[in-house]
C-alpha cells in the first residue's frame, strides 16, 4: 500500500473535505481527488461516497481510516522516541578507554556528562589499548581513549592530549640520592614495565629506544598502579605518567629522577572506525573532551 496515498486519505477523512484536505497537505484540490481515485483502484474498493456536499467514508472507508490513524499515530510516537535520542533525553553511551585514561582523565567527564543528560545510559570499560581497539572494531564501544598508538588500517587515530610523565625509582635508591641520573645507570636498572599490549608499554619502549637505554631486567606488572606500588617497594625503575603517580609522589613513597634536556611526554588518542557514524550521544561527548 502506497503510504502517500494512504495520508492523503487519511487527511481527507480527517476534514472531511477535499479542499480542506488540500490546504493542509498544501496540493491541488484535483491532486487530492486523483490520489483517492488511484488508491481505491488499487485496493479494489470505494473508500469515499461522492455526490454529497461533505466528503463521507464508505464502511470500507471507515476500516481503512482507523487503520490508517493507528499508522500514523505510531509514525508519529517513532518520531518522538527518535527525537528524544536527537535530543540527549535518552540512549546510550559505552565509553572505552586504556586503564590510566579511564582512571585519572575520564572520571570529571562521565560525572558531567551524566549530570547534563541524565536520561543516557553509560558505561565506562577499561582496559588495555590493544584490548580498546578491538572492542571499537567489534562495536562494543562508542568512543575509544587510549594511550598508545594503535597500528591498524581500519582505525583512524587521532590526537586527544600530551600527557606528562616521569621517572620514578624507590625513594631509597642511590640514584634517587644522586637527583640527576646517567644512562648508564638506567641501563643497569631493573625496569617495571606494563604488559604487551599497553598503550604505556609501547610509549616507554619508544623512550628506551630514544634514549639509549637497553634495561638489564624487565619486569611486567598488569596496570599502571601495579607498577607504582612495584617500583615504591624497591622493584626497579620505571616511566609513568604524572598524573598516576602524583599521590605516592606526595607521600615519598617514590622518587622522580631528572635527565638533563629530556621532556618526558606522550600522546594520548582517540579512536574512530571512519564508516561508522557517531550518535548524538557520541557526538556530545566528544565536543565536551575536546574543549579541554
């Protein structure tokens, strides 16, 4: 059934009037008439008895009426509803991020975003940047933050934030005692690393390379947390970022080391699959990160 046709009958009905229907829908009132004409040669019935001054419906006519306000009231209920999503009153929004990210910068944002647009659901997913990447591919999340670069023709990365990081070691360590510390040095150190697949892992093992430094021993811990504690309780040397390790810095629990001329940062990203269109929900987060 031809839906155009059904809504020029339906308004018909509804003003039972030719010409009043045609104002409404804004056509011709010989528009209106070949549009009923068209419709009831389709279904094979008279659906409007003609010859009156006022515009009456056949009993055929009747059903097809009621039929057709059921249509359009469910039309317009789904308009609504989507309307509602347009509008930020509902939906949902599953944010995934790697595990300093979802820990330290995400938090502010989730609370806000949830205060603004109480009717969203969300769900913030940790884990590490490979891990991330795999889920934004699967579409189990909306919006991916991470903290590595992720080598993948399919994602688009784009850059979010410079991020600070430092060099920590045990407070009680010689080089500690020392402030500034050598190469050398750092090569002879056990180094508290994140696991493969760390967005961290991958930043410091650039570092490494950078700088020259091929560790005697490594050591993997599955968080940024872990490697903290790690390092605070004598297990080696590592790179991490600032902003996890501010607390246990305050508290002397670790030590920060300086290298002279080296501005220890890395890039944190956001993820994007290029085809995969954003929802509103999506949409508003991101310009609520991006203005930071």
């Amino acid at each position: 059934m031809n839906l155009h046709l059904l809504r020029i009958f339906h308004t018909v009905g509804e003003h039972s009037s030719f010409s009043r229907a045609a104002e409404h829908l804004g056509i011709s009132q010989p528009a209106v008439s070949k549009a009923l004409r068209e419709l009831e040669d389709q279904l094979d019935v008279v659906l409007i008895e003609r010859g009156a001054r006022l515009v009456s419906l056949t009993e055929a006519g009747q059903v097809l009426f009621d039929y057709a306000a059921g249509i359009f009231a469910m039309e317009h209920a789904a308009l609504e509803a989507l309307q509602a999503y347009s509008n930020l009153e509902r939906g949902r929004l599953r944010i995934g991020a790697s595990m300093t990210v979802a820990a330290y910068w995400l938090p502010g944002y989730v609370a806000d975003f949830a205060q603004a647009h109480p009717g969203v659901s969300l769900s913030l997913i940790s884990a590490n940047t490979q891990a991330i990447a795999e889920k934004l591919l699967a579409c189990e999340v909306d919006i991916a933050l991470v903290e590595g670069p992720v080598d993948d023709e399919r994602i688009e990365s784009r850059p979010w934030r410079d991020e600070p990081l430092l060099l920590v070691v045990p407070p009680d360590s010689d080089m500690a005692g020392a402030g500034a510390v050598s190469i050398a040095d750092l090569s002879n150190a056990t180094w508290v690393v994140r696991e493969p697949g760390s967005g961290t892992r991958e930043v410091v093992n650039r570092w490494l390379d950078e700088l020259g430094i091929q560790p005697a021993r490594l050591l993997e811990a599955g968080s940024t947390e872990a490697v903290i504690q790690t390092v605070a309780s004598g297990g080696g040397v590592s790179i991490v970022p600032r902003v996890s390790s501010a607390d246990q810095i305050a508290l002397g629990k670790v030590a920060t080391l300086a290298l002279p001329g080296v501005e220890l940062t890395r890039q944190l990203y956001r993820l994007r699959l290029p085809r995969r269109p954003l929802s509103p929900a999506a949409l508003a987060f991101e310009a609520m990160i991006a203005t930071d």
